[in-house]
C-alpha cells in the first residue's frame, strides 16, 4: 500500500509547483509597465539577432561560392627576367630649376636658434652638394631614358642686394662684388654638369627684387638695371669656351621657355602677392590672368605651367612649379615663424609622356 501511495504525492507536488500564485497570475494578465519595457527590449534584440544571423547566413554562402570557385583559378607561372633592352631613344631632357641664391647674405646661427647657417662659404659646399646629387640621380636614370640634355633655368635673386638698409649694414660684401662671386659660382656649377651632357642650355633670368638697383621695381628695363644681368653676363662670358653650353639671358619680366614640349611661362615670381609662403590664390589669379591674355596668341607665347622662385619653398603643384632658396631660413624668416632648409629641384621631361621624377634637392 504503502509504494502505490508514492507516484500519487509525487504527481501533486508537481502540480503545485506548476500552478501559478496570485501575483504571478495578474503579471500575466495585467504586467507591470517595466515589464512591458523589458519584454519589448527582449523582442527588439532578438530581432537584432535574427538579422545578424541572416547576414552571417549570407556571408557563409558567399564565402562558399568563393572557396568552390577559387580552385578553377589557374595562376600562369611568373619568372622575373633581366630587361637588357635599349634606353627610350626620345630625347629626355634634364630640367635644373635654380633660383633664389642670395650670394652675399650672412645669417649667424645664434640669431635663428641655430636652425641653420648662412655665407658665401657655405653657399659654395651647398652649390658642390647640389651638382653632385644631380649627377648622381642622373646616372641611375640613364638606365631607362636617353638624357643628352640639361636645361637650367635661373629664376634670378642670384645676390642679397642692397635694397634695404639692413642688407647693406649686415652683407658679407658690397653688391657689386656679391654678383662677381654669384657669376663666377653658377659658370661653376654650370661647368660641373656640362661634361656629362651632350649639350647644356642655360636660361637666365635678370628681373627680380633683390638684385635691382632702383628703390622701387622697374616695369620697363627692370632687367637691365639689376645687377642679375651683371651676373648672367659674367656666367656667359665664364662659360664661353665650353662648346656644348649655350646661355640664354632674359631681360624682360616674364619668358615662355619651352622643353620637350612643355612650356613654361617663367618669371621671378617677386609680383605675386604674397610673403615666403605658398600664396595659393595670388598664383592662381596670376595663372589666369596670363592664360586670357595669351589666349589668341601664336602658340609660342602660350603655355602649359608656371615656373617662379621668390617664395623659398619648392612646390610642384598641377599648373605651376615654385623652387626652392639656397639660403634656408633667415634671421627675418625665424622672426616671423617660417623655415625651410636650402633646397633646389629638378626634373626630368619627356616628349610623350610629360614630367617626372620631380626632385626637391635639400642642402
């Protein structure tokens, strides 16, 4: 009797346990507002849940259509092989921008927190530095192009001047020796390079703001009454027995000089507003303004870029090349918070395919 009785307690404690209590009862029926917050966040996330799984589905799918095609891929066999082929036969043309060279001013290291230092001693161990990164870049870009030809371009400020009187107070020597010793330098560098090439066309710039000898700039014969056509003359004549250099000498404001097909309207830079930074807008207006006046031109005075110096720091943007300054920052930069190290550029420049291996050259 007393096992048959056992089963049954059992049986009714369990339907005990399973009967709900009052409170448990009016919940069901009439839940709390918290419950109800809760239930409806439970519902939003096991949404959630049920998208990320579909996405995961998917993805898995994917990948599985991915790993079932992947083996029909059949990679050819790759072998590296020695390119003994010829140089590119079309002339590529070596394009030296100078500019911006100050020969003259001092800058004293103590005067600038030792950011840089400046004379003519220095200038010439940069202007050496300048010609042999030159020649070396040179070397290695003959394996692949056919470079007879160097053109250097001098965008003028070749001396410091002495159009403020600070300049005359604190050159390392009077102007008219400053362009002595700037000639002299750039017939130097002029013949380091020449032996490498089979022909070397300089153009020289001779309108600028450093080197004029008039309080204020020149429209007419700004080129003449400076002393950068002191300068150009002296390099000219320094450089006349050298049979594979010819130099070009530009008095006037601006000049297109064209190389491989590329023309560059080039000028000092010195009449666009702006101060030793990057005056975006003033280039620009100056890029615009050209472009309509030579807009019904022959096609020798149009032209594809701007190439200007004057600002001491390089850029090589889309319609126009700034170069860089031999001199560095100087005690007026540091005053004002600017600097830039001594640097020059240059570039390479193909017939077909347009500029490359554009080089900001620091010293």
């Amino acid at each position: 009797m007393g096992a048959s009785k056992r089963p049954q307690r059992e049986s009714h404690q369990v339907k005990r346990k399973n009967t709900l209590s009052r409170e448990q009862f009016k919940d069901n029926v009439d839940p709390k507002a918290e419950v109800l917050a809760l239930q409806g966040e439970v519902s939003r996330l096991e949404g959630i849940l049920g998208q990320e799984k579909t996405r995961r589905g998917e993805l898995l799918n994917a990948l599985h259509d991915i790993e079932e095609a992947v083996p029909k891929i059949s990679m050819p066999k790759m072998k590296w092989k020695n390119n003994t082929t010829a140089p590119v036969e079309q002339p590529t043309p070596l394009v030296v921008h100078l500019t911006d060279w100050h020969i003259g001013q001092v800058t004293v290291p103590e005067y600038i927190e030792e950011f840089g230092e400046n004379n003519f001693a220095v200038h010439e161990e940069r202007v050496l530095t300048l010609g042999e990164k030159i020649l070396s870049k040179l070397k290695l870009q003959r394996f692949g192009y056919k470079v007879d030809t160097c053109r250097i371009i001098h965008t003028a400020d070749y001396v410091s001047g002495d159009i403020h009187p600070e300049l005359q107070i604190t050159n390392e020597f009077p102007a008219p020796v400053q362009a002595v010793k700037a000639g002299f330098l750039l017939a130097a560098h002029v013949a380091m390079l020449a032996p490498h090439f089979k022909e070397v066309i300089c153009d020289l710039l001779t309108t600028d703001n450093h080197g004029r000898i008039t309080r204020k700039p020149q429209g007419e014969q700004g080129g003449l009454n400076n002393y950068g056509y002191v300068v150009a003359h002296i390099a000219k004549v320094a450089l006349s027995k050298f049979s594979n250099v010819e130099v070009r000498i530009h008095s006037g404001p601006t000049t297109v000089i064209e190389v491989a097909n590329q023309r560059y309207l080039t000028s000092h830079g010195d009449g666009i507003l702006g101060t030793w930074g990057i005056p975006f807008y003033g280039i620009e207006r100056k890029k615009q303004r050209e472009a309509m006046a030579r807009l019904n031109m022959a096609d020798d005075k149009r032209f594809t870029r701007l190439l200007i110096g004057h600002f001491h720091t390089a850029l090589n943007h889309e319609h126009w090349l700034i170069g860089g300054s031999l001199t560095g920052t100087t005690a007026y930069d540091h005053r004002e918070g600017r600097h830039s190290l001594p640097h020059q550029t240059s570039w390479f420049v193909h017939p077909s395919k347009g500029e490359f291996d554009w080089s900001r050259w620091f010293l």
